[in-house]
C-alpha cells in the first residue's frame, strides 16, 4: 500500500525566512508526486505534479524537488499569504487514486 | 476556483438518515473522484468514475455508494449515518483515468457533513 508522510507536522515562519516541507514516500512504482495548498475549511488547491527523480517545478515563492524516496517543498521569503497547510499526494502504477500525506500546516507570521 | 462545483455546502442531519451529495466536475473532465477528509483520517479516497463507469474502489464503506450520470456529474449518497460519518466530503476532477500528462486532479470547495 502507498505510503506518504510528510514532515515537519507544523512550521512557523517569521515573514522572509525561508524553509523547507519534506515529504518521504514508498510507493511501488511512482506514477506521480502532487503537491496541494488547502486552507482551512476549503478545498485543495493543486499546486504541482512532478514525475521523475530529479525534476523540479516552481510557482512564485515555491520549488518543487523530487528523488527517489521523498519530495521537498521550498518556501523562499514566506509572506503571511502564504499560510495554508500544504499536502503531498502519491499516484502509483495502474493507479488513478491520490494517496495523501497528513500534511504540514505553514504559518508565517508578519 | 477550480471549476469543480460541490452541493451543498454544509449538511446537518441525524444518525440514520440519509444523504446526497452532488459535485459539477470541470467541463471536459470524463473522471470524478470522492475522498473524505475528517481529522484523525486526513484525506480518503472513496472511489472513482470515469465517463459512467465505475474505475477504482477504495475505502468505501457498505452504506456509501457513488454513481456518474451521462452529463458527467456525480453524486454520493450516504445511508443509516453514523456519529463517526462526519467529516468534510470532497469531489475532484481530472480530464482522463489519470494517464499520462493529465494527472492533475482539481478539488471542489466540499461538503461539511455533520451527523447529530
């Protein structure tokens, strides 16, 4: 069964002070790593798709990374905008269903 | 926004009862997914449909059952509630099965189920 878990749980952030998520991964055949923002009450927002080991994507203050075994995304100079909790989600082979980490809640505060 | 439209909102009812849940997916979107989302779960997968037909299968209870009608929209149904069915209910859409560059799966805002 796929697995995801993501890591820290919570993070805060002073405004500009860059950080990392971690998202560690097994997964018998990786179709695809998926990265979604979801704030509270709401649903999740698709942020990026990546499909091979060392293939990166970014977005505004967001890069994505992949390798083997986990996925990192970086927050370069947070703004309290960008405070959400911030999911990873695994598609394996013959697999059409994402499979979510528990995600880790970002806080930046200004 | 996403596109993906979900009815309704917020949903009070009591145990036993039933319910229907109803999501609009992107237009040209032939898939549909169900996932639940409580706090000590997180994120489920329930089930798939792809342009009708039933395509994957996961955790979904006995009591739950999904169909996706020829204009594509899909809806859950929830039967004999329990206290523990309450949770916050998501739809999600993506163009194909899930195959190749068209993975993305896109969310709908979601239902607030609360059983009493």
């Amino acid at each position: 069964e796929d697995q995801v878990t993501q890591s820290p749980e919570a993070l805060r952030l002073q405004e500009g002070e860059s950080s990392s998520l971690n998202c560690s991964y097994t997964v018998s055949g990786l179709r695809g790593l998926f990265w979604y923002r979801q704030d509270p009450g709401k649903g999740p927002e698709f942020l990026f798709t990546l499909y091979s080991a060392g293939e990166e994507k970014e977005k505004e203050r967001l890069k994505a990374t992949l390798t083997k075994k986990e996925s990192f995304l970086h927050i370069t100079a947070p703004k309290p905008e960008d405070s959400a909790t911030y999911l990873c989600a695994v598609q394996g082979p013959g697999d059409y269903k994402l499979s979510f980490g528990a995600g880790t809640t970002v806080t930046v505060r200004a | 926004d996403s596109g993906v439209t979900q009815t309704p909102k917020h949903l009070i009812t009591a145990t036993g009862q039933r319910v229907t849940l109803r999501c609009s997916p992107r237009s040209g979107d032939l898939s549909v997914y169900w996932y639940q989302q409580s706090l000590d779960q997180g994120l489920q997968f329930l089930i798939q449909y792809y342009n009708g037909e039933e395509r994957a299968k996961g955790n979904i209870l006995e009591r739950f059952s999904a169909q996706q009608f020829p204009d594509l929209h899909s809806e859950l149904n929830l039967s004999s509630l329990e206290l523990g069915d309450s949770a916050l209910y998501f739809c999600a859409s993506s163009v194909r099965g899930g195959t190749g560059s068209y993975n993305e799966q896109f969310f709908g805002p979601g239902t607030r189920l609360t059983v009493l």
